[in-house]
C-alpha cells in the first residue's frame, strides 16, 4: 500500500487502531524519564500522544497526511495547552533523515519488504541520541501459522533476528547494545488467543 491508500483507509472510517499505546511499548516505555521521541510509522499517533501526556516531546512521523491530520486533532483533544507536545512530519521511512537526535525511537508494526524494511530501520538507528533507545515491535512471521490477527503477507513479517541482521551495521564497534530481543505473545480479545510479535530493544552507547 502507498501512502495513497493509507489515506483512504484512515479517512474512510473512525481511528484505525486503538486509543492506548502498543502494550510492548507501554511496558518497555512506562517508566523512562520523559524527553524526546520519535514515532517512526505513527499512523494516527497512538504511540506519540501517549508519550506526549506523560509529558514527553514526541514527534509523529508518517507517509499519510490523514493520518497526521487525525493526530493534531487527537492531540487538541487529549491535551489541550500540552497539544504543542506533539508536532507531525510528513514522510517516507525509507528515505527518512532526521534533523536531530531523539532519546527514544519507536518504530511499531511497520509493514515493509525486506529491503525497505531495512532502510526504514537503518535511518531509525540514526535517529537515536547516545544513551537513547530504539524500540521495535513488529508482526512476527510465526504469526501467520501460531497467532491471530495481524497482515497475511509473510512478505511483511520478520522476527527479532531480522531486526538485529536488519541493523548489524549500525550495531557494529558496540554502538548498541541488546537490551531485548525476542519472540513475544500479545493477548488479543479477552486474552483467550495470542499474537505472536517480534520485539526488539537496544540502547546507543
């Protein structure tokens, strides 16, 4: 899908996804100092304006302009005089150049070939400050077989290994160190079923 028809879908119907944060992202996240972040792949900015009301500067980064619309609006809404917490950034993830560093990067359920993929978290590493964290959740490719919901391309799936070959140059001469790198389940509905993610955490030096 091109930014095109993410505009449809986001102006097409109420808010996409969920009100609240990504719950890997509200357990890794909970209790950092605030300062600044990053969303990278935002959509509406679910991720963003929970940051900016526990009093972060967040910025939401995505290719749907309706996407961004809907999150200054949600901002306005949920903020109020804090609503400047929040600023919005059209772009594409692949040719992503930040204009300075962030304390925290998130780059959540991105769906993206491989190469792609890629670029999108290579430029993610180069958004982080020394001693900041980038954080990483995506569609496991084990979803497709062992959870529920989520695409159905595999072609848009990957695993935590990905993400750490994804970014191995980055990482090079210890300039990330591993914090978290694994398989995790998410419960879905009542917590009956499962959806598998990939979640990856690493701090700069």
């Amino acid at each position: 899908m091109d930014s095109t028809d993410w505009d449809t879908r986001y102006a097409s119907s109420e808010p996409v996804w969920s009100a609240g944060p990504n719950l890997w992202v509200e357990q890794v996240c909970s209790d950092l100092p605030p300062g600044t972040a990053v969303d990278l792949g935002a959509g509406e900015g679910r991720n963003a304006l929970w940051l900016a009301a526990k009093g972060w500067r967040a910025t939401a980064v995505d290719f749907s302009g309706v996407a961004l619309d809907r999150a200054r609006q949600l901002a306005a809404e949920r903020l109020g005089g804090d609503a400047d917490r929040l600023t919005t950034e059209r772009c594409d993830l692949t040719t992503f150049e930040p204009a300075t560093t962030y304390d925290l990067a998130l780059v959540v359920y991105i769906q993206l070939p491989a190469p792609a993929r890629r670029a999108a978290l290579r430029g993610a590493a180069r958004c982080v400050a020394p001693g900041g964290r980038l954080v990483v959740v995506a569609h496991h490719s084990d979803n497709l077989t062992e959870g529920v919901g989520g695409p159905q391309d595999p072609a848009v799936l990957y695993t935590e290994a990905d993400v750490l070959d994804d970014l191995a140059q980055a990482m090079a001469d210890g300039a990330f160190a591993v914090q978290r790198a694994e398989r995790v389940l998410r419960p879905v509905g009542d917590g009956d079923r499962h959806a598998v993610d990939a979640l990856v955490v690493l701090r700069r030096a």
